[in-house]
C-alpha cells in the first residue's frame, strides 16, 4: 500500500502538509489552536499549576472542557501531568520542552494583541 502525500515528509524543508485532513500535525495543530488550548499553554508558560488553579483561571472554561483540553495537550506531548497520590489526588500540570517552544510564539501573539487593544481604547 502506497503511503499518501500527506504523511511523507517534503524533502526541501521536513515538514508535514497540515492542508490535508489525514495529516499526523494537523490534530496536534487543532489541539493547540483550540479555544482552550492556547489559554492552558499561556497559563502554563509562567509556573506549574494545579488543576483547580487552571480552571479558576481561566474564565469560562468548564471543568469537563479543561479535562478534554488537557487530555488532548498530554497525550500530544505539550504538557506533563503529575498525581500525589493524597486524598483527593492532586494533579498538576507543566509545559514539556516541547509545550514551552510551542507556547512561547502564542504567548507573543497574546502580549502584541493585548499591546495594540491597549493602544486602541486609549486613541
């Protein structure tokens, strides 16, 4: 069975074709752009947090999309996830290297935005 275009790596730069809906990037891109994804990896970028800490934090996120959004974040390798094994269990979370490198552009984006609305309401 011939591999598709969409998982062979171009030769020119090594870099998947996220255009095409089988890719392997694009869910882990989908994950990272997602309406909560961005907050939990801008929210980790400073220090290590637990969940209750994530979701008082983030406004407006359910404690189920949190789960999902965090789910999604470990298992693409952006993020850690620590159990103590207390009563309840505390879980807290971290960036990976991995998540620190795909965070830092994000959290750019957001001061840039933040800067020129700032900017904006003053004019």
């Amino acid at each position: 069975m011939a591999v598709g275009a969409q998982f062979t790596r171009p030769e020119n730069n090594g870099r998947y074709d996220v255009f095409h809906t089988n890719c392997p990037a694009r869910e882990m891109v989908d994950h990272v752009t997602s309406r909560w994804g961005i907050w939990v990896l801008i929210s980790l970028q400073t220090n290590d947090l637990r969940f209750f800490e994530l979701r008082d934090g983030i406004q407006g996120i359910s404690e189920k999309m949190l789960s999902q959004t965090l789910r999604g974040l470990v298992e693409d390798g952006l993020i850690w996830r620590r159990v103590e094994p207390t009563t309840p269990p505390q879980v807290t979370y971290g960036l990976t290297e991995f998540g620190r490198d795909v965070g830092e552009p994000l959290t750019d984006l957001f001061g840039r935005i933040t800067s020129r609305l700032s900017a904006q309401l003053e004019a």
